[in-house]
C-alpha cells in the first residue's frame, strides 16, 4: 500500500486504485506483408507501412552474409561480378529461393521489429495470390516460420487489396476485383467476406517488360535489360487510342547488327501498341471470370462495376480502355502499391473469418 492509500484509509475512504504501468508483455504484436514479386510492403501495428522496395536482396558469394536488400540489391541486377549474389526470390508470388526469401525476410523485419521480440505474441499475414497451390501457401507459412514466428496466417491477395480500398465486401453482393501487380494479375469476384469465383495470369508487370524487351530486340535491333525496359514503361506507358504529344525517351544498349553499345530513340506509340496486346489478355481474363459468375452477383457487378488494384492501375489510359471493353464503371485504388499491405491491417482484426466483419 502506497502513502496516499495509507491516508485514505486512515480517513475512512475508499482507496482509489493504483495506477498501473500497461502490460506491453501482453499486446499482440502484428506484421502484415504483401510478399510481391517486384515490390514487398510491410505494415506493422503501431508503426503502420515500414517496408516498401523491390523484393530484391543481393548476398555476398562467400559467406552468404546479406550485402543489399530493396532498393540497393535492385540496382545491382545484371551489373554484378561473381563474389556476389543477386536474387529476386519470388516467380510469379511463389518462392522460387527459400534460403533467399527467409534472409530476406528477417533482415526487412528485424530492421523495423527487435528480433527478440519475434517469438513473444506476434501474429503474421502473408498475403499471396489466389491461385497459389497448398503445397505454395505452405512454403509461405513455413517461410514465416522459419523466421521465428509461429502464428502465422496466409490470405490471397484480392482479399487484401480490397480491405485496403475500404471495400466492404462482407455484405451480401458482388465485388469484382482485377490486381495488376509485377508477376501476376489477380481477378476475383467477393461476397459475404470471401471469393466467390477468381482467376489468374502471368500477364502483368514482368510480362509487359518482356514484351517491350522483345520489340526492341526483334523490330529495332536493339537490346535492353530488364531494367531499361521498366523505365520506359514508367515514362511512356499509356493505353489511350490518341496521344496528342507522341512524347519519346532516350534509351541506352546494344545495338544486334554491330554489336556494340548505342542509344535509340522509343516512341509513346511504340510502347502504346505493344501493351494494348497484353492488356488484352487482361480483358480476356475479366470476361472469363464474368462467365462463370452467379447471375445474382453478376447484377450488383452491373451497378458497382470493377475495383483495379495493384502497380499496373498506374498506367496511363487504363480506366478509359476497361470500361470501353467491358462496358462496366471502373474504380482506380487511390493508393495502388500499398492497398495490399494496408488491407493485412483489417484482416489481422478477423484473422480471414468471413464470419466476423472486421469493418463494423
């Protein structure tokens, strides 16, 4: 009993209680992570988005200690020597280097979260992409627990990004989701808090810098890495049928015919008409989807129209060229690259339950 409790009790009052210190030993701890092929994002509770940057991470040959990861393990692709080793460790949102993704993974939260602290009441959501096998979606939970921590969860990415739009998709209805990323575009339909019908295809982000990649080599004679091929998407990519600027960028490489470095000037309209035929596929996609979708919802779908996520919503035209082809209203994220990661943040509240509606 302190001194003022001592008081009070000597007056015949009641003690108020003593003020406690709050108990940080029993707060849950959550990580959500939007483990993509290009870029990863991670939010954690308390800190909101701490990670955003290519899932990129580059070791040193040798003693397999971790040089660079994000940004300045992106930079080194095709540039460096043999002592050390860069690696993407996702194809297609599965991990294709297990040793790669689990380093990764630590060093990105460890930055951000004591490693100590790791094993202590700490729930992690891995988002991946629908179409993700089980034998897939287990490496991706082993994966996180190989890190050091064991409630994991793994939701798909449609689901997420939707949470992250502030799409209340619990209710009885229909809402038609495309997500653009860098290794695959994800196509779902949701209702009552889960997916009622979904596709996927490699058509997206890495897909198109091939595309450009191959023009160049095979109609201009001119070859480009993966990374030249990036910024001119960046710069140049659009989907409108008239540009009144046909704007043009300056690009450095390898020139087929003589084999040696040189510069060629690309046009808006050359980057237009190869990502028109990809984007295609894309509609192709959404059609498929729509096929398959119960009358009842496809009605709401009418009204609602379709939600478009992910890094290739960024591209220039794309909701004039959707709603020409599909003849639906279509909603761009407002924030892309991070819906994703912001959405975990909502599904940790419900743990995936379809059951409890994380929004009320």
């Amino acid at each position: 009993m302190n001194f003022f409790a001592w008081i009070a009790k000597m007056r015949g009052k009641k003690p108020q209680p003593e003020m406690q210190e709050p108990d940080t030993d029993n707060e849950i701890t959550h990580i959500g992570i939007d483990l993509g092929t290009v870029n990863t994002v991670v939010y954690i509770s308390g800190k909101g988005l701490v990670f955003n940057e290519p899932s990129t991470v580059a070791f040193d040959a040798e003693s397999g200690s971790i040089i660079a990861a994000g940004y300045r393990a992106n930079a080194m692709i095709g540039k460096a020597h043999d002592k050390i080793r860069v690696v993407r460790q996702l194809v297609h949102g599965a991990v294709s280097d297990s040793t790669a993704a689990k380093a990764f993974l630590k060093h990105i939260i460890t930055t951000h979260y004591p490693e100590t602290a790791l094993k202590h009441r700490t729930t992690l959501l891995v988002c991946c992409h629908a179409n993700l096998s089980k034998v897939e979606r287990k490496a991706l939970k082993d994966l996180a627990k190989s890190i050091g921590i064991e409630d994991v969860l793994v939701e798909n990415e449609i689901k997420a990004g939707a949470a992250g739009m502030d799409i209340d998709y619990y209710k009885p209805g229909g809402t038609l989701i495309a997500d653009i990323g860098g290794g695959s575009t994800d196509i779902g339909v949701l209702s009552l808090g889960d997916l009622v019908v979904n596709r996927s295809t490699k058509t997206a982000g890495n897909c198109f810098d091939r595309e450009i990649m191959n023009y160049l080599k095979f109609k201009r004679n001119f070859e480009i890495g993966p990374a030249t091929a990036e910024k001119l998407k960046i710069e140049l990519a659009t989907l409108r049928s008239e540009i009144s600027s046909d704007k043009f960028t300056m690009i450095a490489g390898r020139n087929i015919k003589n084999g040696l470095p040189g510069t060629i000037k690309v046009k808006q309209t050359e980057i237009r008409d190869v990502l028109v035929k990809s984007f295609r596929t894309v509609v192709e996609e959404i059609y498929k989807v729509l096929e398959v979708c119960p009358p009842e919802i496809s009605s709401e779908i009418l009204d609602e129209g379709i939600y478009v996520n992910g890094g290739g919503s960024k591209i220039d035209g794309l909701k004039e060229f959707l709603e020409e082809r599909l003849q639906l209203p279509v909603t761009l994220s407002k924030d892309p690259l991070n819906s994703i990661a912001l959405g975990t943040k909502v599904l940790l509240k419900n743990r995936g339950n379809y059951r409890v509606n994380p929004f009320n």
